[in-house]
C-alpha cells in the first residue's frame, strides 16, 4: 500500500519516492523506495493511479489507494 509520495533532489536530478506500506508490517516499519522499481516490479498498485483522487482515502499525511 503507498502512504505517501515525495521527490527528492539528488545532486543535478530529481528521484521520485514513494512510502510502501509492506503486508504484514506495521505503519512505523513503512520505507521509502524509488517510484519507478516499484512500478517496474508491482505494477497493480498503480494502475488506479489515474483515478486515486477519487478513490483515496487521505489519513494523516499520506494518501492511501484503495
């Protein structure tokens, strides 16, 4: 599940981060990987993208997609 998304500056180009939440993990073990591994390896959890404003539910900072 993504919590959360960020872009971060590294040197001269900008990385774009999500927050995963891992199944069985709790919020607090949630970690930071690069964007494009995760779509390259979990496809599914993007494919609503287009549509997660609709379907998001917003809890604390982050958005989680449903």
């Amino acid at each position: 599940m993504i919590l959360d998304r960020e872009v971060k500056r590294l040197r001269n180009k900008n990385v774009s981060l999500v927050k995963v939440l891992w199944r069985n993990h709790n919020v607090e073990e949630a970690t930071w990987e690069p964007e494009e591994t995760m779509k390259e390896q979990y496809p599914y959890m993007f494919d609503s993208d287009k549509n997660s404003r609709k379907n998001s539910l917003f809890k604390g900072e982050g958005i989680i997609i449903s």
